[in-house]
C-alpha cells in the first residue's frame, strides 16, 4: 500500500498517466532492496494531484503535488525489484545529469547566436558593440564556456555510452561526475545568459528576444535532480568521503 505527499515530480500538474513512484517497503529503513520504484497508473483509486505549479521558466515541463492515500497496484507493477530498483534509479540519475547538461548547451549556443547578433547590429561611438574591448572580452569568456560546457556534455554522454571504459553507469563514481557536470554546465549556462543580458540591456529582458526565457529555464534546471547544493555534497561525499554530510 503506498501512502505518501510528493511535490514537484516533472511531468505533473494533471498532465501524467502513469506515474513513476520512489518509495520504501519498510518505513524507516535504509536498507537499498527496500528502496522501490513503483509504477502507478495517475487514475488509480486514492492517487490525486493538484494543477501545475506557475515556476519561473520550463513551462512545458508541468510540475505539482501527487497524494497516495492507501494505494495498492500489482506487485509486478514494481520496476525491477529488491536492489535492482536503486540501482536503476542511480542510472537515471545519471542519465538525467547528462541530458541537463545538454539543455544547458543548447539554451547557451542560442544565446550566443542572440547575442552575436545583437552585438553586430548595436553600435556604440560609431562602432558595433563587438569591437569594443569590454565587449569583445565578454563575448570571448561566453564562447569558450560554451566550449567547455560541450566538451563536458560529450564526455558525460562518451561515459554512459562506454560502460566497458567507465563502469557501470549507475556507479558512485560515474553517478557523482554527472552530477558535477551538471551543476558545472547549469553555472555556466546561469553566468553567460547574465552576461547577456549585461549587454544586451533591457532588450535582453524582453520577451521578445529569447535571452530572458532562456535565463528563467537554465534557473529551473539548476533546481531539478536535488539541486546545485545537492549536487556539491554528493561531489563533496565522493571525492573527500564526507562522513557527516
Ligand atoms: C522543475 C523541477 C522538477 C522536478 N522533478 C522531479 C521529479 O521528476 N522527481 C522527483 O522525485 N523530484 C523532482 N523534483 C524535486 C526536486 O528533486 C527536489 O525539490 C529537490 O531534491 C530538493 O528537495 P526538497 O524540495 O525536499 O528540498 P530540501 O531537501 O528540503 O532542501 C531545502 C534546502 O535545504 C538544504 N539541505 C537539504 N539537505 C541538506 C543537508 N543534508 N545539508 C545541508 N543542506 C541541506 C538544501 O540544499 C536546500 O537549500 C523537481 C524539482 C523541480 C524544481
């Protein structure tokens, strides 16, 4: 029977059939095979959810509270098993770091091409805005992060990709370096669109112009998968082997 309050969960808000549930079979316990992952059809008796939260950016993506009061669905509604539940989830964990980065990367090189434009088309003192040296040297720092954060997006994916090279990629070891990649990319993704919008002025906050949508949604996936303080204390517990965190 699953009792329990969840809030946030993507993909809720009144939009999801079938929800994907982490729970426990043993309140309480820390043992990992009772650590479950359970599937539950949204129309099931004593499962109700609010509407979509109004955050600040990923619209599409609907978010909201889900109450399971006494729900019971078959026991082979459980993904994989004792054990093997958290490990798959580990994996997941894994993978959804990866693909954030990638959403990340791909809100920053739009910014870029925002920004490039921008920047072509504006002139300060007779001259576009790119051949001034403040300017350029902002530009140069948002096109090598947007470098880097590929690079670091490529060998997360290369990481997944070549368990036979990296290990399992549900591993402390792999699960933590995407976390770290992660919340790498989502600081840089944070610091180019501010750097942007610094230029572009108040037509960085328009609407209109993209930058300031981008900004809201990198600040969103920043939050999700724990978030970046989550993400620095599993980095901290990994590489230094925190005791107490
Ligand atoms: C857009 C979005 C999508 C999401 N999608 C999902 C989803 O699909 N599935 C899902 O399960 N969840 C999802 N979440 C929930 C998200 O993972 C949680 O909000 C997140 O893990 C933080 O948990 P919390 O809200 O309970 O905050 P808390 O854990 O209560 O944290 C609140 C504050 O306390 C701090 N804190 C917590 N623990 C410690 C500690 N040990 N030491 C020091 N400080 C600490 C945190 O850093 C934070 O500042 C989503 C959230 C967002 C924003």
């Amino acid at each position: 029977m699953i009792n329990g309050h969840k809030l946030w969960p993507t993909n809720s808000g009144g939009v999801a059939d079938l929800f994907g549930v982490v729970c426990t079979t043993k309140a309480g316990s820390t043992d990992l095979d009772d650590f479950a992952f359970i599937f539950v059809p949204a129309k099931t008796r004593g499962c109700t959810q609010s509407g979509p939260y109004q955050k600040a950016g990923m619209a599409a993506d609907k978010n909201g509270d889900i109450w399971f009061e006494n729900v019971r669905v078959p026991v082979w509604y459980r993904a994989h098993g004792p054990g093997e539940d958290f490990k798959y989830f580990k994996e997941m964990v894994s993978w959804g770091n990866m693909l954030s980065v990638a959403f990340c990367t791909g809100a920053m090189l739009n910014a870029y091409e925002l920004l490039s434009d921008f920047c072509t088309r504006t002139s300060f003192r007779g001259k576009p805005l790119k051949e001034n040296d403040d300017i350029a040297g902002v530009l140069a720092d948002v096109a090598r992060d947007i470098e880097v954060t590929r690079i670091v997006g490529y060998q997360a994916a290369r990481m997944l990709d070549r368990p036979d090279l990296y290990g399992d990629s549900w591993s402390d070891e792999i699960v933590t370096k995407c976390r770290a990649y992660k919340y790498f990319a989502c600081d840089k993704a944070i610091e180019v669109l501010e750097n942007a919008m610094n230029i572009m002025g108040p037509h960085g906050s328009d609407r209109v112009e993209d930058i300031e949508k981008h900004w809201r949604d990198v600040k969103i996936i920043q939050l999700w998968l724990g978030g970046k303080q989550l993400g620095q204390m599993e980095v901290a517990r990994w590489y230094y082997d925190c005791k107490t965190l």
